[in-house]
C-alpha cells in the first residue's frame, strides 16, 4: 500500500471509490434513492474537474495491485473566511480496507499538505451519523458547530470539526 498525489489518469478510479464508498458508509444514512443515483461516469467528471482545479491537494491510496482503494483531497474551500486555515475536503475508502491504516496515512498526507500551506487552522464537515466523525475526534478534531442540511431529501446534522495545532496531529500520526 502506498499513498501518491492524484493524476487525471486516477479520476476514473477515485471515481469507484466515492460511489462504492458512499454506498456502504451512508447506507442507512442518506435515503437508498439519493445514493442509487451516484454513477461512476458523474463521479469521473467531477474527479477531472477536482484534480484540474488549482488549489486541490488530492491523494490517492494504491495497493500492491496497482488499484486505488482510497482517496483523500483538501484546499481552502470557497466559503472557508478564517486566516491561514484549510478544509479537508474528504477521505473516503473501500470498505474492505477500511481500519487498516489506510485512513492514516490519508490524514498524514493531507497535514503535510496543510503545513507546506503554512495553514495553522484546518476545518473539516462530516455527517453526525457518519462514524468517521470518531476518527477526526482521535486526532484532536474538536466540534466547533452543527447544521442542518438536506441530501435526498433528509434533513441531516453537518459537524464542523476543527484543528488548531498541525504539529500535535502530525505528532499524533507518527
């Protein structure tokens, strides 16, 4: 397993990853119409667009196999006002390779990342009944606030997470 910058040549297999892994990590969560609709091709476009974009930092985990089986991306996004801050965007995983350290060695990159930014302050939203909220907790996420949001339909709870110290992440990750 190994952990690479994103190439265009990787949005067709970022692409199975975000579908695949939306499947089974919001089953239950966001309503089955919603995720039935995901398509692979949509998601291929949007990864083209994501990696052309300047300003996306996207990573992607490979196994031996020369498979992607995760991808993690992060920037400052659009709405993000706070002085020397990030956001991360997204770590998703296929299912069969989540809790194997993969998700790590995701995070570790994406805080090199932020650090190369000069960011001191990173930001990240994920969904109250996502379990991936435990892991950002771990490493030091703390929930600064909650909104309402609607995904197919169902009204959901968004947590903003925030770190305020890269070096203790980074140290935690080592």
């Amino acid at each position: 397993m190994y952990i690479r910058k994103a190439v265009l040549t990787d949005a067709k297999g970022i692409a199975k990853v975000h579908v695949d892994s939306w499947n089974t990590t919001y089953k239950n969560i966001i309503p089955d119409e919603f995720l039935k609709k995901l398509s692979y091709d949509q998601r291929t476009d949007l990864w083209n667009s994501n990696i052309s974009k300047e300003g996306n930092y996207i990573f992607v985990a490979v196994n031996n196999e020369g498979e992607i089986v995760g991808f993690a991306d992060c920037g400052k996004s659009e709405s993000n006002n706070v002085n020397n801050s990030g956001d991360l965007t997204s770590i998703y995983l296929l299912e069969e390779y989540q809790g194997k350290g993969v998700g790590k060695q995701l995070l570790k990159q994406l805080f090199l990342q932020f650090q190369v930014l000069g960011f001191n302050k990173v930001f990240v939203e994920v969904l109250e009944a996502n379990k991936t909220r435990y892991f950002y907790e771990y490493y030091g996420a703390q929930l600064v606030k909650t909104e309402k949001i609607v995904i197919g339909g169902a009204q959901l709870n968004l947590l903003i997470y925030e770190w305020d110290n890269l070096n203790n992440v980074l140290t935690k990750l080592s």
